[in-house]
C-alpha cells in the first residue's frame, strides 16, 4: 500500500481521537479563567492604573494558571500516545517504519489544528485565555487587549511545533515496535551461460555437465640407463690431482 495514505488515513483519524482531548483541555483553561475572572479583572485594573502589587497580584492567579498548563501537560501526554499508536499502526500495515513517522506528524499536525482553532474562538466569543498573557490581556476595557489574541498564538504556534517534532519520533518509536515482516531477499541474477553451453548443468559428474579440463597424459616411468654409472670420487690428500674417470 502507498506509505504516504496510509500514514496520513491513520494521522486523521488518531488526530481526530486526540482533538477531543484538546477540546476538553480549552474547556478546562476557560473554566479556570472564568472561574477567577474577579481576581484576573481586579489584577488587570490595577496594572492599568499603575496600583498593582506583585504580591496580591500573581498570588491569586497561580490556580488558574496551574489549571490551564497542567491540562496542556496531560493532553499533549495523550497526544504522544496517539501518535505512537498511529505509528505503529501505519508500520505494520505498509511494512515500512517510515510511515509511523508520518503518521506521528499527521496526528500532531490535526490535533494541534483543531487545538489552535478552538481557543481562538473562545477567545473571541468569552475572552476567557487561562494563559499567562490571558490573564493580563484579556479585560475588554483593559489597555492590553490588543495583545491577547497575538500572545496567544505565540503561545500556541511554539508549543504546536514542539509537539509536531514530538508526535513524530513518538510516531517512528511505534513504528519500530510494530512486528514487522522479514526483509524480502535481492532478487538472484539470471545464469549467464556461454556461447554453445546453454542448458548445460553447472554441478561436474552429472550428464551434460560443462566439460573440465582434459586430463593429464598417463605417467610412463623411464626405463634405467644400462651399463656402469659413474660414482662419486673422493679428492686426493697428497697433492695430486682428482683421478680422470675415463
């Protein structure tokens, strides 16, 4: 099967599971935000009014913002687990461990999407960002509203292509865990036979087989000379010369 549409078929529908997850963690940052909208307006007047007191000031916040961030935590946790799944998946379904790692980014890519476009439309509609450039911006009579969309997506871009560069290796460790099938064997080269050998078996000593090399000539022993050989002489120890042997 294509690598690319299988890993992308199992990318949708395991990024589909993950933004889920997703639209629950913007529900929770909006119902802290919400929750303390009181403390966030009092700390949003002080600080446009030059009153404001670090001390009454992030005190009371520190709740919302565990809220929101802690719910981010626990749903990109969930979202690395899609991701290995889908990898894991797309691998044994192609063969190929690249796919989970497509697969990987196409479940970040799709749960990061309907992420950024939920908190964008609660943001517009109730103004209700449990972030930390919500709690200051978010107060509509506020001098910093005009920053409250844009710090938001700062927020959420960074933390989206982090989680893309994650959601991929989660993808490619689930794809190396998938029991994928033995690598196929290179195909053998056809036998090259040689001009006037062709049907001949290569195995010596069966019929037809490529003929070796002529044997050698059968040994004949030479006969042994007939008549005297000469030996070995000894030199002369009184000065004289060797005797001739003729």
């Amino acid at each position: 099967m294509d690598l690319r549409s299988v890993a992308r078929r199992y990318g949708w529908a395991f990024g589909g599971i993950a933004g889920i997850f997703a639209l629950a963690q913007v529900f929770v940052s909006a119902a802290a935000a919400l929750a303390n909208w009181g403390t966030i307006g009092s700390a949003q007047r002080a600080l446009a009014n030059g009153t404001a007191n670090p001390q009454f000031i992030f005190g009371p916040l520190v709740p919302t913002l565990v809220a929101t961030y802690l719910a981010m935590i626990l749903t990109g946790a969930i979202m690395l687990a899609l991701c290995w799944r889908a990898g894991r998946f797309a691998a044994y379904v192609t063969g190929r461990i690249e796919a989970g790692m497509v697969a990987g980014g196409w479940v970040a890519l799709v749960s990061g999407l309907i992420w950024i476009v939920l908190t964008i439309v609660v943001t517009l509609v109730a103004h209700a960002d449990g972030t930390v450039t919500g709690l200051f911006t978010a107060n509509p009579s506020g001098p910093l509203r005009p920053l409250e969309l844009p710090g938001l997506l700062v927020q959420e871009f960074g933390a989206g292509l982090i989680g893309w560069g994650l959601g991929s290796l989660a993808g490619l460790r689930g794809a190396e865990s998938a029991p994928l099938p033995p690598p196929a064997l290179p195909p053998i080269a056809p036998r090259m036979d040689m001009p006037g050998m062709s049907g001949l078996p290569r195995a010596p000593g069966q019929a037809g087989a490529w003929p070796l090399s002529p044997p050698p000539p059968p040994y004949t022993p030479r006969p042994a000379p007939s008549g005297e050989r000469p030996g070995y002489l000894p030199p002369r120890h009184d000065g004289g010369d060797a005797p001739s042997m003729n």
